[in-house]
C-alpha cells in the first residue's frame, strides 16, 4: 500500500506515540528518516526483556513501533549536525516531534524556523500535559492523572495500569488524524498546519461513556474488574467444563434470552431480577451464580460453537500465544533486519483499502 510514495517524514520523536505516527506513513510508502540524538538515542532501544541481549542496539519495544525508517544520528547542539538537520527539513514534508518544554527554543527548531527553510513543512507534535507545561509525561502516570487507573481493577487489587502503553497509543492516533487532515488542507492549497496532541487530552477524550455516566449522573466508577457499570452480563468471567475461561459480552434481551435458553436458564428470562438490563445490573453477583453452575457442564468449544451460532458475543480468554496461533495475525506480522538484529511487530494498519 503505497499510498504516500512521494511523502517525506522526519521523525524525530521517541518512545511510542510519535515513533508510531512514523511508522504508520512508513508503512503507507512514506520515506521516513528517524533521527536520534548521537549522545542519548531513542530510551527504547535499552527497555528490554531480562531475556533480551544487553549488549544490543535493538530491543523489542523499540521495534514494536520503529519499522521501514533509515537511520541517523544528529547533535543539533553541534552546528554541523544543525545545518544538517536543516538541509533535510527543506526537502521534508512532515516532521514528527516529541521535545521537552523549551527544547525548541533552545535548539532553534521553533516553527518559525522551521517553515523560513520550508513554508510547507506540516509539524506534528506530541507533548505530555500540554504545550506550556514542561511535567515529564509518562503513560503509566498520564492514566493515574486522567481517571483510567482509578477505574481498572477490583477492589482488593486497588487501581491497576493497563498492561500497554493506551494513552500512547490513543495520542498517536489522534496525531495520525491530525495530520491526515493538515495534508488534506495543504492539497488544497490552503494553510500549512502544526498538529499539537496532548497525551492529557487524549486521554480525558476517551473517557467516553464513563465520562458521561459522571457528567450527567455524578457517577464515580468502582473498580469492578472487567464488568461493565452499564450491562449485565458483560465480562464476568466463566470456568468452563475443560477449565477454560469465556466471557460474555449481553447487551441485549435477545442475547440474554438464546443465552438462557443455551444454559436451560430459560426461568430467568422472565424473571423481574433479569428481565431487563437494568434489573440485571443490579442482580447481577445472582446471575453469575446461575450461569456459572450451568456453564461448568460445557467445553468452551461447546459454547463458543453454538454461541456463535447464534450470534451471541462470547469469547475465550487467550493468551498471546494463542492469539498469535491465528493466521489471521500472523498475516499482520511485519518483519525486518535493524542493525543486523531481525525485528517483529504488528502493523500499524488495521484497515482494509479497497
């Protein structure tokens, strides 16, 4: 897919949402020039497994979102390496950034700058809380500061980061969108843009459905693992007859009477505790025990087979190795040689082009 075979981007950005911005043009044909600092290059290339090798360049969180870029190793305190950097922004077309509060300044690499050597420079930008704040942004504590964590786990567990980087990942998109748009403004012939994403604001954008139960009902979530505050059943997790885990996914009465049915529950159907979502919400610690009675008789092949059938949301809980086991993932699997180490990661496009 060769979308943007004549777009330049430089990425100058580390860790994960600005990298991965990069490598999603990289992968639509962008010619993409990652350039590190030649004294502290990208973090992510020393964030490795205890398995992985000390002594490399490469880790696999840094190949988890660096993919079909070229390489190259800048100073811009150095006014060779500057001048470098500058010959390479007047042939540029996107430059992707992630400096610290006042780095700009101080490298002179403002805007201003920047669009004196090329007036059609489209700049994006990623920041932690803000473009005049100079906090040091992690994921980990963007999603303690914005209300994820207080949300995420159980009540004995206390509040729990979710295990990848999401707000990262959320900021990068908006990012992609961002720029997609100023490119679509600049074949317009009109204004040249700056795309500035806040992880902050990413993250409070995607409060979604919990930011409304609070804004119009003054509802603070508990930590209730993976249940839903609004649906019942919805991801209460079942121990099936061969001691696998499923979980359901009941957002409507028709699912939740073929389920009943399925389980020969059919009393619950029309019972008042479960007749209707809402009722089962608050009933729900009951239902669970009725459906986990019943669903120990069955295989999680079983389930899932008739189920599915049926159209009812039902899912396994599998593992990274299971979910790799697909060929359908294993066609997403993206390979490449960097720096002689032979890297794996999943594409950044999860949209069909037709």
């Amino acid at each position: 897919m060769k979308l943007f075979s004549n777009l330049k981007v430089i990425d100058v950005s580390t860790v994960l949402a600005g990298p991965s911005v990069a490598t999603f043009f990289a992968e639509l044909g962008a010619e993409v020039l990652k350039i590190e600092n030649k004294k502290n290059p990208d973090v992510t290339r020393s964030w490795k497994l205890p398995a992985e090798d000390i002594n490399s360049t490469i880790s696999a969180y840094f190949s988890s979102i660096n993919y079909h870029k070229k390489y190259l190793s800048l100073d811009f305190k150095d006014s060779d390496d500057y001048q470098t950097f500058l010959k390479l922004i007047q042939t540029a077309d996107v430059l992707i950034s992630n400096f610290k509060f006042g780095d700009e300044e101080k490298l002179m690499l403002t805007d201003s700058i920047l669009r004196s050597i090329n007036p059609k420079l489209i700049i994006g930008k990623i920041n932690g809380f803000g473009e005049e704040s100079d906090r040091v942004a992690y994921d980990l504590i963007l999603q303690a500061e914005t209300g994820f964590m207080s949300m995420n786990g159980t009540s004995e567990s206390g509040p729990v980061k979710m295990p990848v980087a999401l707000i990262d990942v959320l900021a990068a998109h908006h990012l992609k969108e961002g720029l997609l748009l100023a490119l679509m403004q600049l074949e317009k012939k009109k204004e040249v843009k700056t795309v500035s994403v806040s992880l902050y604001d990413a993250a409070v954008s995607s409060l979604v459905n919990q930011a409304s139960n609070f804004l119009m009902n003054k509802h603070i979530p508990k930590r209730i693992g993976s249940l839903h505050p609004n649906i019942a059943p919805y991801g209460e997790i079942f121990t099936t007859k061969n001691k696998e885990l499923i979980t359901f996914a009941i957002g409507s009465n028709v699912h939740f009477s073929k389920l009943c049915s399925f389980l020969k529950l059919n009393h619950l159907i029309n019972d008042s505790k479960f007749s209707t979502n809402q009722n089962r919400v608050i009933n729900r610690i009951e239902l669970e025990k009725w459906m986990q009675f019943k669903i120990q008789e069955f295989t999680s092949d079983e389930i899932l087979e008739t189920m599915l059938s049926e159209n009812v949301p039902v899912g396994k809980i599998k593992d990274l190795e299971e979910v790799f086991m697909s060929s359908r993932v294993q066609n997403s699997i993206l390979t490449e040689e960097i720096e002689g180490v032979n890297t794996k990661r999943l594409s950044t496009l999860a949209f069909k082009w037709k």
